[in-house]
C-alpha cells in the first residue's frame, strides 16, 4: 500500500499544478521523444536499405566501373580513369560463370516521356538485358516480362511503373499503347507493381527498356552494371563472386598483386556503410538528447526539494506517528520516479507519432523498436530516481520536531 500511496501522491501532484508539471517534465519528455522519433526512422531506414533501396537480393551482387557510394574527390577521380564496362564483358560472365545462376546487366538515365498529350520528365530510363526484372525483384502487375528474343532484336518494347501509367494514361489499360522516350517510340508490355514513395521521391517513375535498344538510342559508350545472381547466400555467393572476379580480372588484364579495376558490391556493403552513417548520427543525437536528460532531471530535483519544503509539517506528522526513514525515503523517491516515468511515458508516444507523421508527410520509413521503448521506460525511471535521492535523503533526515514546529 506505501508503493501505491507514493504513486497516488505523485499523480495528484502532477495534477494539481499542471503547468509547474508540464515545466517540470518537458525536458524528459524533450530528450525522450528525440531519441525515440529518430531511433524509430532509422530503424525504418536500415530496413528499408536493407531490402529496397538498392534493389538488390540477399544473394545478388553487381560489378561496376565506379563505386555506387563515392565519398571524396580523389575516389572519383581514380573511377574515371578505369575503363568501362561492356556487353562483352556481362556475355564473358554469362558464359564462363558456373557458380553464377543468373547474370544480367544495366544502364541507365534520366529523360522525358510522352504519351499522346501527356509528358513526364526526369523519369529513369533503363535499359535491362532480358532476365533483369526477376534479379532485381520486380514483380509484374500486368503484361509480360523481356525474352531473351527482346534483347537480340533490339524490339521497341518497354516494362513501365506505375507513375507512367497513373499520369500518362490514367483510365486506360497500357498494355499495347505506344509511348516516346526520349523521342523514341516503344510498346509497352508491362507494368511493374506499384512500390510506393521513400525519403519523398517515388520509386514508380520509370521506363525499361531491352538493353541493346536503349544502346541504339543513347549510344554504347556508357559503363554498363553486371547484376549476377548466386542463387544462395554464404559459401554459394563468395564462389559465384569469386569466379566472376577471376573472369572479369583477366579480361581487363588486371596484373596479379595489382586492386581491382572494378567494384564488387553486395546489400551488405550498402547496408553496413548505410548503418555506419546512421549510427554516428543516432550517438550525436543520444548525446545531444542527455542533455536535455540530464537537464530534465535536475528540474526534477529542484522540484522534489520544493515540495519537501512544502511538506514539512506533513513529514514531521508521519514521523511522529512511528514512519521509518526508509518509508520517508522510498515515499519521495517513488514520487520522483513516477513525475520521471510519466515524461518518460509521453516523450515515448510524442516521438513515435511525431516519427509517424514523418512517415506519412514524405514516405520516410520508421520502425517502432521495442527495445527503444522499453531503454526510454528504463532510462526515464532511472533519472527520475537518482535525481529523487538528494531530496528523499533530506526529508528522510528531517528531526520531526523541527518539521512540526517550522509550520507553526
């Protein structure tokens, strides 16, 4: 009955002076909220990285001119002194890969297509070989995918996203209209799946072409990206990669001893660089957060040392009536505890609605981490606790005649 008494008290303090407690609590409730609003968009992010954004499956990994992530001047400069990557290149992996299940290839752009009276521009044109769409994980919604018949004849045909369909030929079925990209004419075949919008740019606003007509159009100079798909992960994927690396090394006459002139990547290299930007940015934000924490929690204790003031004569009636020091002590610890736990409570549902409406703003990811929640009741307590001893300790040691006589 003490623990639920001291709680009681607690909640009817809260109460009974709303702004003092909305003053007291907002630097909890700052700190806490920060914390669990990004620690929820970053957790949406990392599994968002990890399964969409680059569009590569758990067993597939590319070989490229360049990096995809290039983080200097001087990087940039050594990629564009390599040479590029051709058909002839992805072919040689094609034949020679036996580790490889499945091997295929991309270029791509920005450009400007039209339907009829309607245009869309900065739409990514793509231009796949044949087998692209299953190792990029594209699912179809209607139409047909590419053959390989597609990619040898250069056919004018085209797989589209939704954005293409919903803005250029809205109530129409799209299968077999004719789109221009860039001023060339194609049919379309297919429309990808709807996909939905990430850090506010829609992942539905593109064109694929077969590879060797999108060459036709914007020439055959560009590096081209191999896909190569293992089949599996673990030892399956390192012989795939492995093998392709042999190949690839040797066509490039890459000398032995000498790097790669090539990049090799896989989800896991996006991923991890990914959760290496995000963690430095989630430690800076923990540490800006304590403070605001730390700064709640003295709050909190000067607020404790004001009600032990206020409750003096209170504390010398308990005393005189046979309370403990202990009682005394756990009473006003169980109060600061509670204010603390109460900031905790509601910085925990402010930041996850603010990380939500985020979420519903501009299509950023989040994720709800149970454990965030349950660190933040933690944390919350705890703070409430220690700050709550210094002012427990004093109104425990109160002499409660003294406490009696200075209301008097």
């Amino acid at each position: 009955m003490e623990f639920k008494e001291a709680v009681k008290v607690a909640l009817h303090s809260l109460w009974a002076n709303k702004l003092r407690s909305i003053l007291t609590l907002i630097g909890i409730v700052i700190g806490v909220s920060s914390v669990i609003a990004v620690i929820t968009l970053t957790n949406g992010v990392n599994k968002y990285v990890a399964t969409k954004v680059y569009g590569y499956g758990a067993d597939v990994f590319t070989l490229s001119k360049n990096s995809p992530v290039i983080l200097s001047y001087e990087q940039w400069q050594k990629f564009q002194k390599r040479k590029d990557l051709h058909l002839p290149d992805y072919e040689a992996i094609e034949q020679k890969c036996k580790a490889c299940a499945a091997v295929g290839a991309l270029l791509s752009t920005t450009g400007k297509v039209v339907s009829g009276r309607h245009s869309s521009d900065n739409t990514d044109i793509r231009g796949w070989t044949w087998n692209m769409p299953a190792i990029s994980n594209i699912n179809l919604a209607q139409g047909r995918s590419f053959v390989p018949a597609d990619q040898q004849y250069s056919s004018r045909v085209a797989i589209v996203g939704y954005d293409v369909v919903h803005d250029l030929m809205p109530h129409v079925n799209p299968l077999g209209k004719e789109i221009r990209v860039d001023g060339e004419p194609y049919t379309i075949i297919g429309v990808g799946e709807r996909q939905g919008t990430t850090l506010g740019r829609s992942q539905d606003n593109w064109v694929a072409v077969p590879i060797t007509a999108y060459q036709h159009t914007y020439g055959t100079n560009n590096s081209i990206v191999i896909y190569v798909k293992a089949g599996a992960v673990g030892p399956q994927l390192e012989r795939a990669s492995d093998e392709a690396r042999v190949i690839l090394r040797a066509r490039r006459h890459d000398a032995v001893g000498k790097a790669d002139s090539f990049e090799i990547s896989t989800n896991q290299t996006f991923v991890g660089l990914w959760k290496q930007f995000s963690s430095t940015f989630l430690w800076v934000v923990i540490g800006i957060a304590s403070i605001s924490l730390v700064v709640g929690g003295i709050v909190i204790m000067n607020i404790m040392l004001v009600s032990v003031t206020e409750r003096t004569r209170e504390i010398g009636i308990r005393k005189a009536l046979g309370a403990r020091r202990k009682d005394v002590l756990l009473q006003f610890i169980i109060e600061s505890g509670t204010m603390s736990l109460v900031g905790g409570i509601i910085g925990i549902l402010a930041g996850a609605g603010a990380a939500q409406l985020v979420t519903v703003l501009i299509g950023f990811p989040s994720d709800v981490a149970l454990w965030s929640v349950l660190l933040a009741v933690f944390v919350s307590g705890a703070i409430g606790v220690f700050f709550g001893v210094y002012p427990a300790h004093k109104a425990a040691t109160l002499d409660p005649i003294v406490a009696l006589r200075s209301e008097l």
